[in-house]
C-alpha cells in the first residue's frame, strides 16, 4: 500500500471537508499538530500509463490543493509525491515539523496571485491609400520608426513596471516564456484582495498603458513554500 501526499496542514481543530482525490476521499495523517492530506492505494506508476491517466491525476492534484486551500492554509506538494507507509509520513512531519509550522504560519490569510501582462499591439499609422513611389516608402519607413518608438516604450514600461512590483513584493516571482509576449509574475499576497485590486493594480495599469494587466484568483501559494 502507498500513500500519495497532496499537501500538509495545521492540525484542524474542526473537521474539514475532505474531498475526494483520484479513487476516493482523500484523509488527514496526522502528526501532533500537523497532518498530511493524503490517499491511500495509489500507484505513481500506474497514473502515468497513458498520457489520458496522467493528464487527469495532475488535475485531481490541483483540484484536491485548491479544495483544502479554500478551507485552511496549506503546504501544497508539486505532483506525485507517494510514501510507502503511514510510518514513513509520520517520520517526515516529524523530522520537518518547526519548518512546517513556521511556514503554515507565514502563510496565514496569504495566497498566490498570478498577474498576466500582455502586450498591446503597436497602432497602424500606413493608411491602405493610393500612395506610390517615395511617397508610400516615405509612409512605410515612418510606419517602422513609429513602430520600433512603440516597442522601446513599450519595453522600457515593462522594466518600469517590474521595479514598481518588486517595490511592494521583492519576493514575486517571475516567469518569461520564450513562447509567448505575455509575462507572468506570481504574488503572495492578503487573500483579502482589495488594496492589490484596488490599489496596486490600477496604478501599475496607468504606469503601463503599452501593456494589458489581468488578474488571477486566489490560488494556494505554490510558488512561495
């Protein structure tokens, strides 16, 4: 028998809403006053058959995390993280267990947000006219200098952006995809929103018009433990 780990808690002093994981409800281990939310009977190398299995045990891992998080601060674990007895968890909440609670308590009241700032696209001043000759290479060459003006502003808004950022969260975390325009910084914050949304947000919009800032949900701090 193993035992699959999503997170760790405090100790509830009131039962909590257990949910139910990838074959049936999920159950507290407890140690004093920590516990593991955990699932018992799961092969790691049995949800990774088939990519079908494995994409659906990572999102009953989330899901799990974001259920226990909207009742409780928690520890959440990257997937698929097993243990082979209940001993062995218990050996481990023992051996990390001041780690644990100072970082349980630091997150009190906290969760992880995720700003998204997507770049707006540079405005098109080459009207379709029936300009020819050196006037439409005229057009075109002013065309590209407006253009590459957009993009230096644009990039300078970006660093401008961040140390405005780092000023209120020198911890944020940032993640640039050498896919994608859009950049991510992740944020613990008061789950309680308000000054980030009504604040924050708007001032850094208004400091960064060349970019478009949008706003996750209070998510479990998976990035800052």
């Amino acid at each position: 028998m193993s035992f699959y780990v999503y997170a760790f808690v405090n100790l509830p002093k009131s039962s909590l809403a257990l949910p139910k994981g990838m074959k049936q409800e999920v159950e507290l281990i407890p140690y004093q006053n920590l516990a593991a939310v955990t699932e018992a009977n799961i092969s790691i190398e049995a949800i990774q058959e088939t990519d079908k299995k494995l994409l659906q045990a990572v999102l009953t891992h989330d899901r799990v995390i974001r259920e226990i998080f909207q009742q409780t601060p928690l520890i959440p674990l990257r997937f698929g993280n097993a243990f082979a007895t209940v001993e062995n968890i218990v050996n481990h909440l023992q051996n990390h267990q001041q780690q644990y609670l100072t970082t349980l308590t630091q997150l009190v009241e906290k969760a992880e947000y995720t700003i998204k700032f997507s770049p707006v696209s540079p405005p098109s001043t080459l009207e379709s006219s029936n300009a020819r000759g050196k006037a439409y290479l005229l057009a075109k060459k002013q065309r590209f200098q407006q253009q590459q003006a957009f993009q230096t502003e644009q990039r300078q808004q970006w660093e401008n952006i961040r140390q405005l950022i780092l000023k209120e969260y020198p911890e944020a975390v940032w993640k640039n995809s050498t896919e994608s325009e859009i950049k991510q910084v992740h944020l613990l914050a008061n789950s309680e929103v308000e000054v980030l949304t009504t604040q924050q947000l708007p001032t850094w919009q208004a400091e960064c018009s060349y970019w478009e800032i949008s706003l996750s949900e209070a998510l479990p701090p998976y990035h800052f433990v």
